[in-house]
C-alpha cells in the first residue's frame, strides 16, 4: 500500500473540517432530540487531525505557527504520539481552542488522514454508554466506551465522522503529563 503524506493543516483547512463535523453533528443532533437532552448542549473543544510518520514538533511549531500560542506532545500506548496545540483564543466556531495531531497507529495503516474527530467537553460527567445507545434509537450512528492509560471518552460514529465525548479538555491532559514529571 501507498503511503499518503498528508500535510499538518492550515487554519482554513481546520476551520472547514470543524464546520463540516459541526453540520453533521447538528444534523444528528435534529434527528435524535433525546441525544441533546442526554448530553447537553456543548461547543466543540478540540479537533484531531490524523498524521502519517512521526509526528515533529518542530516542523508542526513553524507550520502551525497561525494556529498556535502553545505545544504539548506526548506518547499515547507506546504505539504513536498525539500533538496538542492550544490557542488561547478559538480558531473556530467561537469555541475550538484545540488541535491534537495525531500520529496514525502504526498497527492501523488504513486509518484515514486528515480529519479524525470533533472532542466536546461534557463537565458534568460522560452519560452511560446505555443512556446514548438509547437516545441514538432510530438513526444509523455508534457508540463506544474508549480509553488509553490518560483518559476515557465516549465517541459516537455517524456518517462517516467521530465524535468523542469527554468530560475534560485536552489540555487538562496535558498539564497532567507535565505534572507527572515534576
């Protein structure tokens, strides 16, 4: 199989991704009313951006240089890193203060790149993967309990796009890595 590189993104490619993961979230949203009434009505915080080969901070840092005021990189399950770039003001939809490069699983080398995933931010706890499964009745979507050793979520996929929900941002995670070498 061909390899596909694909560049980090640029800050019209991140806002059109968000807009088009927010219409389809919206479009889920009006076809399952108990699905808004479960979770809440969130903005999204954080979009992932999947990446082929090694994730360098330095080419992301002087590539990104639009999108970010911060960098954090860290290892996720020994099998790939995950590059979080934080700015201070939103980069889309007056919320998304995030983008997570993530390097692909080397044991996944069919996963798509480009745009992986929308993350909101549930404050007041993740519902029960029961509860979703419920309000997602009548609608072609999934739903699935994830985690790593940092974090769990819930993502829900529908027409062709993840949504992950967490009940922390992104950078909650990544002043716990820094914390941890203190």
């Amino acid at each position: 199989m061909e390899k596909t590189h694909v560049p980090y993104p640029t800050l019209n490619e991140i806002k059109s991704a968000t807009d088009d993961y927010w219409q389809v979230w919206q479009q889920l949203l009006a076809k399952t009313p108990a699905l808004r009434k479960t979770i809440g009505q969130h903005l999204p915080d954080a979009l992932g951006w999947k990446v082929e080969g090694d994730v360098a901070p330095l080419e992301a840092a002087e590539r990104l240089y639009e999108l970010g005021d911060s960098i954090h990189m860290g290892p996720v399950n020994r099998e790939r890193a995950i590059l979080t770039i934080r700015k201070p003001r939103p980069l889309a939809l007056d919320a998304l203060q995030h983008i997570k490069l993530l390097q692909r699983r080397p044991s996944r080398p069919d996963d798509k790149l480009g745009a992986d995933s929308l993350d909101f931010v549930v404050p007041h706890g993740l519902p029960s993967l029961e509860d979703v499964e419920k309000a997602l009745t009548g609608v072609t979507a999934t739903c699935k309990i994830e985690h790593n050793p940092k974090k769990n979520w819930l993502t829900i996929s529908y027409e062709g796009h993840e949504f992950k929900l967490v009940d922390h941002t992104i950078w909650a995670v990544c002043a716990r890595d820094c914390e941890e070498l203190l």
